[in-house]
C-alpha cells in the first residue's frame, strides 16, 4: 500500500472519520453531517471503543467507514497504530482503493495510524503466487491521511525495514539460500553501510568453525556476513542474527511436519539486518554493526554428525550432541568472532532458537536473557514485549562434555531456552555487555491482528532501531550484574 499525506480527501474514492468512545464526534465526523450520522443511527451498538467500524456507501458513491477511536483521553501512539491496522482490516474487501483518512488527530498520532496501515497491509510478495481472484484480493491500494507529514519519514523507513524482513522471512529455500541472503545485505552498501563477507575459505582461515559446519551439508556452504553503519565514531553497538536460510535439521532431522516453516528460521538475521538498514536511511548518529550468521543445514554425506567434536572460535571444544541445535553453534562462533573483531560497546543476538521458550512465553513475548541489568532494562523498554529469564550456572552441568569441553545441548533436564542461552553466554568475552532474545515464539503470528496478518512480524527490527537510537544519543555506564 502506497501511504501519502494531503491537505484534504478530494479525488479519493473513500473516506475514513473517527468518533471517540461515548460517540463523541470528531470535526470531521460532524462536518459529513447526515451520512455519517445515518450510518452510527443504524449500528445500535455502535460506541466509539477502539476499532469498532461502521461502513457504508455514500449518496455519491464513496465508501464511508466510521472508526471507533476509543478514549480520547487516554490517546497514544500504540492505538493510533491499532487503529491504521484496523482500517485497512475493515476496508480491504469491500472495494474501496484510495482512502482519505480524516481521524483528526495530531501529526504524530497521524504518522503512527499511517505506520499501521503500512503494517497491517502487508502481504507476501506477489511474485510467489498468481494473482488471487477478484473476490480474494485486497482492494486498497493507497491511503492519504490529511495533515501533516511531519513524523511520518522516520516511521516510514521502519515500515518499510519491517516490511522487508516479513518478505524476507517468508521466502522458501530455493530462493533465499545463503548466497541471496548475502546479496540482500550488499544492497545496503547503497545507503552508505560497508559490507564484508568471510566465506567458506576464510571461515576456515580464521577458524569460525562452528558456523562453516553447520553450512558443510548444503551445497551453499555458510558464511558471515558484516554489515557496518558508521553514523559516529567509539564502540559499535553490535547486533548478531541467526540466519539458518532452511534448517532441515540436519542428520538429527525434523518430523515432516515440522519442517515446512524452517524457511523462516533466519527471521533474526533478517531483523538484524533490517534494523542497520533503518539506521542508515534515518542516518542516526551512531556506530552500529549487524553480524549476520548464514547457513543453510541440510543432511548429506558431508553433513555435520551428532558426536563430532569441533573447535570454536573461541578455542573451545564444543561436542555437538543434536545437530538441530545447530542455532547455536553458529551463533556462538559469530558472538566470539563480534567480541574479539569488533570490541563492541554491547551486543544483542537474536535467534528463532528453541521450541521452549513458545512453551514458555507463548507467541506474545521474547525471551530475555542477559549478563548485563542496563542493557536489559533498555531493551525492555524499547517497545516490543519481552520477558527476562535467568542466566545461572545452575544448567553449566547438564552442559558437560565427556570428551570435550562443554556439548551443544541437553535434552529433558530443564527448558531448552536455559540450556541454549547459558551455552551462549560461554562464547561472549568477559566485560561485554551482551543479550540474547530468543524470538522463536515472536517471529512468525499465528493469526491476524492490528500489526499484521498471520506470518512472518519482522519481530526485533523495532527493538533494535529504539535502542540503538536512545543508546547513541546516551553513552551511560551499565551496571553489570556479578
């Protein structure tokens, strides 16, 4: 959907007003005068609460779509973005293609109904598909909200970096393999970011083990890719994304059932990257880097085997027990490679890691894990819900190896999700403030709502753009947790 800004509705071929709870009307609702007042009359129900819609046909034929806007004292901009969503939700089947969107709010509550709209009229690319039959296919193609433009740009890049990590997510194998992915993240070199990539050879060379076996089964075989935003000087801020491109489990392969969505498990290299690209379009002042783990784990006769002994970057012997725990062992070589490479300021890694933290937290919350209580109470406070879980070397035993230093995972003894990120934290240099979200349950909904439809969220672009931008206008000391 095309989203624009006018000074009023003229030419469109709709038109959305917005009535407060309690029916308490808003200029523009009062200046439609009897259509709209009909339309409210015939819809007893019909209150104001949030999201609430009444929709008819005007005398000239326009549509008309009453919006229930909720309280008005209590206005924010995450209704304002619920009510974008909402619109285009109640309008896309009904005919209507170019909205006027005359709320009556002010600018910055307008930008966010527009970042809804964007949002919740978000579909999957449509070159995976033909067209949907006229009946089927959304109708909506462009909404003018009426007023000022004046915050829209910043939340416009968002959209759109959110937007992208969705299609990104929601490509099959055959079409984002490790080498598209890397291609996507050379683009950014357009908007002023540096690319670097250690391929298969220089995995080797520098000793990234962990990642290159996780890729040996596959013929792409696994790289890592460095994407550098350089909008200040100091420590970057660094963000690590899992970026598995198909994870068919490897030789400790997946139920059939099971298997089909694992086109998504890259979702947080896709967030990573989408995070740096807002930055960069925005040029917020400050130094950031997203490390982007890439394989693809497939079964072959050169596939990684449960029992191999590798050794990581970081020296460590690692006994890989399951090879669909292989999340992990990428991720780890890419937290020690970013400790030792990058010196950051503070880490944050995200990963679609583990089924247990959905049997944990459901589909509505993150998990949380971190070394450092700043940097978790940033995060916590950068917009998308998360909940912290505890770090503890009560788990460090279940980790022990009999022939190695510590093994990959282990199975029955506590959730999953605590076993993977106390794995984790072995790989981040000491004095590192680091944090690792497990987003397994966040990534993908699983059915509609204000934000989006069913499918890919582009879960922890936001998270990361908040506090990234708060973190570079601030460069307080952290306290560390002992």
């Amino acid at each position: 959907m095309r989203i624009g800004f006018a000074a009023d509705s003229s030419g469109l071929d709709s038109v959305a007003v917005g009535l407060w709870e309690g029916r308490r009307p808003t200029p523009s609702y009062t200046a439609l005068g009897s259509a709209a007042s009909r339309a409210v009359a015939a819809s007893p129900r019909f209150s104001g609460k949030e999201g609430e819609a009444v929709h008819t046909v005007t005398a000239d034929g326009r549509h008309l779509m009453v919006l229930g806007l909720g309280p008005e004292e209590a206005m924010d901009t995450a209704r304002a973005e619920r009510l974008g969503g909402h619109l285009v939700a109640a309008l896309n089947g009904l005919g209507a293609e170019r909205l006027g969107v005359q709320l009556d709010l002010p600018a910055l509550f307008a930008a966010h109904v527009a970042f809804g709209l964007r949002l919740r009229s978000w579909r999957p690319p449509p070159s995976l598909r033909r067209p949907l039959p006229a009946d089927e296919a959304p109708t909506l193609t462009d909404a003018v909200l009426i007023g000022d433009d004046a915050d829209w740009p910043p939340l416009e890049a968002l959209a759109d970096s959110i937007c992208t990590a969705r299609d990104l997510a929601v490509l099959p194998g055959n079409l984002l393999g490790p080498a598209a992915f890397e291609a996507h993240a050379r683009a950014l070199t357009d908007l002023g970011c540096t690319v670097e990539v250690l391929d298969a050879a220089e995995l080797s060379r520098q000793g990234l083990a962990l990642l290159a076996a996780v890729g040996q089964g596959s013929a792409q075989p696994a790289r890592l890719v460095v994407v550098r935003w350089s909008g200040a000087d100091g420590a970057p801020l660094v963000f690590v994304g899992k970026g598995i491109t198909f994870d068919s489990g490897g030789l400790s392969i997946k139920h059939g059932d099971a298997m089909a969505e694992m086109k998504g498990d890259m979702a947080g290299a896709a967030a990573a990257l989408m995070a740096l690209r807002t930055l960069a379009v925005t040029r917020v002042p400050v130094h950031a880097v997203a490390v982007l783990a890439i394989a693809e784990n497939m079964p072959s006769g050169r596939a990684l085997r449960p029992g191999d002994v590798l050794r990581a970057y970081s020296g460590q012997i690692v006994e890989v027990v399951d090879t669909d725990a292989e999340g992990r062992l990428v991720l780890a070589d890419a937290l020690a490679w970013s400790c030792a490479t990058l010196k950051p300021r503070a880490l944050v890694d995200l990963a679609t890691l583990t089924g247990a933290i959905v049997t944990t937290l459901g589909h509505h919350h993150a998990g949380l894990f971190a070394n450092d209580d700043g940097l978790a109470a940033a995060l916590l406070a950068a917009g998308e819900p998360l909940w912290r879980l505890p770090l503890s070397d009560s788990y460090d035993e279940d980790l022990k190896s009999p022939v190695a230093d510590i093994r990959n995972c282990a199975w029955g003894r506590v959730p999953d999700a605590l076993h993977a990120a106390r794995f984790l934290q072995g790989f981040v240099t000491e004095g590192v403030p680091w944090a690792h979200l497990d987003i397994a349950g966040t990534a993908d909904a699983v059915e509609d709502g204000p934000m989006g439809i069913k499918g890919p969220t582009g879960f922890g672009v936001r998270l990361l753009v908040a506090w990234a931008s708060s973190a570079g206008r601030s460069s307080t000391p952290k306290r560390r947790l002992p």
